[in-house]
C-alpha cells in the first residue's frame, strides 16, 4: 500500500518531463475526470476508462511533433540503416582477370566510379550520377594467373572479354548483395529505434525503395565514355600513356571499344610493373602545346614547367600573362629560367606584368611576346596575341576594366581577320583577360586565357573554343594569404600536326603550399566524342583527315617551326 502514493508521484513526474518533450494534444489535456483520478491514485476507476500511459522522454517510439517531422525521422532511420548494412556485408571479393579485387557500393553524392590500384594511385570516372559510388580495390595479382598470361602470351588477345565477364559476374553479385544489406540494415535498425515490426517493415520497404531509384538513376546516366576522361591521382599521374595519346584515341576508336577492359587490362600490365613505370609515349603525328598562366613570381613554377616538358616532349609553352606581381624591374631575374626550360615560349601580358617586363622578355632567343594581334609561327602552330589592356599591379584578386578589355578583344578578333584574308589563318589566339578572348569567337578555332585563377572550358557561340587556365603558380604570394592553399593547374593541349585542331587534352592539378597531391584527367572536345561513339564505325587515320573537321583551309600553308 505505501508503494502506491511513490508509483503515482513517479507517473506525474514521468508525465510532466514528456510535456516538455513533446507537448500533449488536445484530446490528452482533455481527458475524462476518472483518468485523472486514477492518476492520482495510481489505479483505474472502476467501469472507467484506462488511463493512457505516459510517454517517457526519449522514447523514439512516441508520437512525433507533426507527420513531416515523422517522415523525416523514418528517412533518417533508413539512411543511417542501408549505409551501415552497406558498410557491414556490401561488399563482394572477386576475381577480375589476373586480378583479386574487392567491389564495393559507398554512399555518395556525386556518384561515379573508383578504382584503387596500391600502391600506385586512383582513377576516378564520372561513370554515372546516383547516390551510391562504385569502388573497386586492386588488392594483389594472382601469381598462378599472371604466369599463365606470360607463359601463354596469346591469351591477351581474351582478356578483354574475360575481364568483361569477370565485370559484369561481380557487378551483379554485388547488386544482390547490396539490396540485403541496405534492407536488413534499414529493418534491423527500424526494429531498434521503433520496436514495432510495422514500422521496421516500412523502414526496409523504404530502403528498397531509395536503392530502386538510385539503380534507375545509375543506368539512366550511365556513360561508358567516362574511360576517356578518367582523373588520376598518386603515381598513376605520371602514366598518362595508360589510356593512350590523342591520335590514336581520335582515330582509332575501335581499341576502346571494351573500354573497362581494356583499362583494367592495361591497369593489371601496369600494376605487374611498378617498378618500372612506362614512360608517356607521344604521337610523332601530335603537336604537345603546354598552356601556363598566372605565375605571380612562385618559383616552383619554373620546376614543375620544365618537368613537364621533359615527360610530354613539349612542342611550345604558352603563357597567357600575370607571371609578375608588380612588374617592377626588380623583378625582372624572376624570368631567367625560361631560357632553361627546353621549349619555346609563347607570352602575353597580363594585368600585373608592365612594359618593363615585356622589353626584358623580348631579349630572350626562346620567347615569343605577343602584342597588339601580333601572330608567330612556333612549335608547328600559328599563334598571335595581345597584352592586357589595363595594368593594375595593386589589386589583390581578379577584376578590371571589361570595357577596356572587350574594346582590346575587338582589335585582336579584326588582327585575326586580317590574317584570315592574307592566307595565314591562325591556330591559336592568346589574351590574358577573358572578356578579350570572349571577342574573338568566330574568328579562331581555339583562344587560351588566364586570369580568373581557375579552369573554364567553353564553346563559344560562333565555334571558338575557350580554354582558361588556373593559376600555375597556386596564387603566387597569395598563397599565404588564403584560407587554403591554391592549387597549382597546367593543361597539355594535342593538336593534329596536319589540320592544327584540338584533339584532347590533359588537365594537371598539384596540391598548392604545403601539399603533395598531384592528378591528372583526360578530356576530349565534345565532337569527337559524337564523332566517334562506340558505336559507330572506327575512322581510319586516312579518313580522319579528310572528314570536314578535318579539312584544312585552301591555300593554308604549313607553319614552320
């Protein structure tokens, strides 16, 4: 009998701390008299009704507040659920090839595909747009197979559709793995929170639901093409040739038909030969432009430039402006590598270089200052140019003048014309600022520019395609004054040595100050990936140079170098 005044004070006070959680509704607060006495009494009235338990803060099972706040908690019960069953079981050991790697589904939002080759590096493609991303880990060659390749060398003529098969066994035995570990992930987990069957069934149905949708998303986005533009990242950046050189890309399809094959295949050739890494390979048929801006006086600039000379066999540097801070003549002994740096180089100013410094560029046997529509013919291209239009040495971040600048791209774009008319068109036009570029549309195949301190690559309305390059020296003194460090960006252009069109390029992207990361990705122009789908005929290199993109102008002579 004492206990019961303790076990009804104990049930108002359970009572009053669930109001503060989570207020009672109306039809609670208007109870009928005989609850609220057996309240107080800790028993039920005789013939009344029962009186209803009180929810216990903290209790996920309550009500919640309104039915939004409900869903969105069954939401995050189901989320938390499939990533957890994906993290536990959704993972599945398979052989590809020669090859023993493990195939994994991750939450994401960006989607795509991973593949980690240890201890080389990564490569990443933007494979499909779903929430889930597709990681493969390369754990080891398998000896006993890797011998039966180099014992019986004919068999890599079917690899490609071994490996295919191998892709496509794990791939669905994946899929089925996923859907049990995202459902009994998400029902597990609903049973905990809920403790109601009902309501754990609905969490799994849910969850089956959400993988549902990102699978439509996935196949509906799919792009098989993603291997040509694949984003490389730790010693695999120094391996461009592993997805091959722009020709035979462009005119020779049909080797990337299978195109996960093939790049497994040359993965595995890679991996078996980490020790000796093969060296990029360049097209005799290919000119190599390497298109640099915004140097703002870091000397590791000078480095990294003359690197990656050597590894690509540069043709001819671009540089479309700003390699100064000030323009000052002190300044000046920051350009003396250039001479060193074994390639030709092409120069615009920009808006932190003076005259000061273009008159002491001019003096060097290997630079080519561009000015005032001025065009050259270097490294097997034609290329004109002009200086920026303002000279702001002061400023601290991008801007200036538009007007000037467009008024600027207006003379280079009639410069161009002028050499349209007298039989010497150009390959490519260089301005610092991006407003003066812009101008020239219509009248340049293809216009390089700086400035902005990141990468843009449009097609213009007219045809020209802008190329903006990120600052090559990671901010230069700015660097230290960032949140973040800047990265450092430089892009190798391939251009067909017979018609001088962009074929592909590759954009290189290294951690800024302080960081040792380095990627590499290649891209191609839309119209060659229209041009040669994998479904179409593979051109040969005969009929690739008489296609009409491939067409050179008539009378168009050869530009020496």
């Amino acid at each position: 009998m004492v206990r019961v005044p303790f076990r009804a004070a104990a049930d108002r006070v359970r009572h009053r701390l669930s109001q503060l959680v989570r207020p009672a509704s109306r039809s609670r607060t208007a109870a009928p008299k005989a609850s609220r006495a057996a309240d107080r009494t800790g028993a039920t009235a005789p013939g009344g009704p029962k009186a209803p338990h009180p929810a216990v803060p903290g209790d996920l099972a309550a009500p919640a507040r309104s039915p939004w706040l409900r869903a969105l908690g069954m939401l995050a019960v189901v989320v938390l659920g499939a990533w957890l069953g994906l993290l536990a079981v959704g993972s599945i050991r398979t052989p590809v090839g020669p090859m023993d790697t493990n195939m994994t589904l991750r939450p994401s939002l960006t989607g795509g595909s991973k593949i980690n080759v240890a201890p080389l590096g990564a490569l990443e493609l933007d494979s499909h747009i779903a929430p889930l991303r597709l990681d493969v880990d390369v754990d080891r060659l398998d000896p006993e197979r890797s011998q039966a390749l180099v014992d019986q060398p004919e068999r890599f003529s079917g690899l490609q559709d071994e490996v295919t098969r191998d892709v496509a066994a794990g791939t669905r035995e994946l899929a089925v793995r996923s859907c049990v570990a995202v459902i009994s992930g998400a029902t597990a987990l609903g049973l905990v929170v809920y403790r109601r069957p009902r309501r754990a069934l609905a969490a799994g149905g849910l969850a089956l639901t959400l993988l549902a949708a990102s699978g439509v998303s996935a196949y509906a986005t799919w792009n098989p093409k993603s291997v040509l533009e694949p984003k490389f990242s730790g010693l695999l950046s120094s391996a461009p040739s592993l997805v091959g050189d722009a020709r035979s890309i462009v005119t020779e399809f049909d080797m990337y038909q299978q195109e996960l094959a093939r790049l497994v295949t040359n993965v595995t050739k890679l991996y078996d030969a980490t020790s000796t890494l093969p060296v990029y390979q360049p097209d005799p048929g290919t000119i190599r432009a390497l298109h640099v801006s915004d140097i703002h006086l870091n000397p590791a600039a000078w480095h990294i430039i003359a690197s990656l000379v050597e590894q690509y066999e540069i043709d001819v540097i671009i540089d479309s402006g700003d390699t100064m801070d000030h323009g000052s003549a002190a300044e000046n002994g920051f350009l003396d590598p250039i001479r060193d740096l074994g390639a030709p180089y092409v120069w615009v100013r920009g808006n932190h270089d003076s005259t000061v410094t273009q008159d002491y560029l001019e003096k060097f046997r290997n630079v080519r200052v561009l000015d005032d529509g001025k065009a050259v013919n270097v490294g097997g291209l034609r290329i004109a140019g002009t200086g920026d239009a303002s000279f702001t040495p002061d400023r601290t971040g991008p801007g200036g003048n538009k007007a000037a600048a467009q008024l600027e791209g207006a003379r280079l774009a009639t410069a161009l014309r002028d050499q349209e008319r007298a039989g010497t068109p150009v390959d490519i036009a260089v301005a610092h600022d991006p407003n003066t570029a812009r101008a020239t549309d219509g009248t340049v195949p293809l216009v390089l520019s700086g400035h902005l301190h990141r990468r843009i690559n449009e097609q213009l309305k007219l045809g020209t395609r802008l190329k903006v390059e990120g600052s090559t020296g990671g901010g230069g003194l700015r660097a230290v004054q960032n949140e973040k460090p800047e990265k450092v960006h430089a892009s190798v252009l391939y251009l067909d040595r017979s018609t001088r069109r962009l074929q592909a390029w590759d954009e290189i992207t290294l951690g800024g100050l302080g960081l040792t990361t380095a990627e590499v990705s290649r891209h191609l122009p839309e119209e060659n990936l229209k041009k040669d789908s994998p479904g179409s005929p593979s051109p040969s290199p005969s009929s690739a140079s008489s296609s009409p993109s491939a067409t050179r102008s008539p009378g168009r002579p050869t530009p020496s170098p």
